[in-house]
C-alpha cells in the first residue's frame, strides 16, 4: 500500500511523518485546560539529562517497570487529575508547567501532545488521540495550523528510538 503524498511531510532533513489528520487542524495550548498533566509522562534517556539540569530527579522522578517517569502527585484541584487526585509533580497551581514556563524546555511526550505517534510499515504517523477530541481545549481554537509546526510537536528524537510510539499501555 503506498501513502498519499500529499500526507507525507518532511518535518526535519530526510526525516518524514505520514499525517493522519486534517491538516486544517489547529491547535494551542489554552491555558488552565492542564488535561494532559494528569496523564504519567515517560521520560526518555534524553529527556531525563535534560531534567537533571533542571530539577531534583529524586524529588521528580520515578521508575516504573524499568522506565523513568515524571511523579505524579497529590493536587488541591478538581479538574484534570486522574482517579486519585493526583497529577504531573512540574503543574504549578495557576495551571502552567514548570519546566515549560520556567524554563522553556518539556519532555518529548509533552510536546506530542495531542498528537499520537504510531509506526506502521516502518514509519511514523502522526494522528489526534482519541481522548483529545473530548478533553483537549485547544484543538482548532487559533490559527496554528499542526502540519505546519510538526517540528515542534515531534522532537527529532522521536525518529532515533526503538519504539517511538507514544500511546503504551503502563
């Protein structure tokens, strides 16, 4: 089966994304949505040198199943946290992120969000996850057309990993 160019982007030098979306789509963070803070944040090898310059990786960070992982823990908040009150340890009380306005930097999984990154027949594709269309406030409400930002919803990284798929189930 061969993919529709027109759906083939370049979004680095020889490094491609098949788009499974409308590439209407638009999307910016609004701020006090904060539903993709209540979701567990893998940290890859990178990502994690990376918070280590930033924060306390024994205070932020914990290991599940042989993988590092932002905390989660316990917010004064009723909105985007998941069954146990809890949420991402870098959501600040006004709803921002730390390490994002603090210090202009996230993990790879945070700049994916909404996105969803799968592979199929060797390559990565890029589509909306399922949940964002209910939860995701910022979804077509400014003029930042995705296609045209992929570089910065998809860290390079993404096409140097074993797995680069960002939905697992934990």
């Amino acid at each position: 089966m061969t993919t529709d160019p027109a759906r083939r982007v370049e979004v680095y030098p020889g490094k491609e994304a098949v788009v499974d979306f409308d590439p209407a789509l638009t999307f910016e963070c609004v701020e006090e949505c904060t539903w993709c803070c209540q979701h567990g944040v893998l940290l890859y090898e990178k990502d994690l040198l990376e918070l280590a310059s930033r924060a306390s990786l024994s205070e932020a960070t914990t290991q599940f199943r042989g993988q590092d992982f932002v905390r989660q823990e316990e917010k004064d908040r009723d909105d985007h946290v998941d069954e146990a009150g809890e949420a991402c340890y870098f959501l600040r009380d006004d709803g921002l992120c730390a390490l994002h306005a603090e210090h202009d930097w996230k993990p790879t999984r945070c700049s994916v969000f909404p996105l969803q990154v799968t592979v199929e027949d060797e390559e990565i594709h890029v589509g909306i996850r399922d949940e964002a269309h209910e939860h995701c406030e910022g979804l077509d409400v400014s003029e930042r057309r995705v296609v045209e930002h992929l570089d910065a919803f998809l860290p390079e990284l993404l096409w140097d990993l074993d797995d680069p798929e960002t939905k697992r189930a934990l």
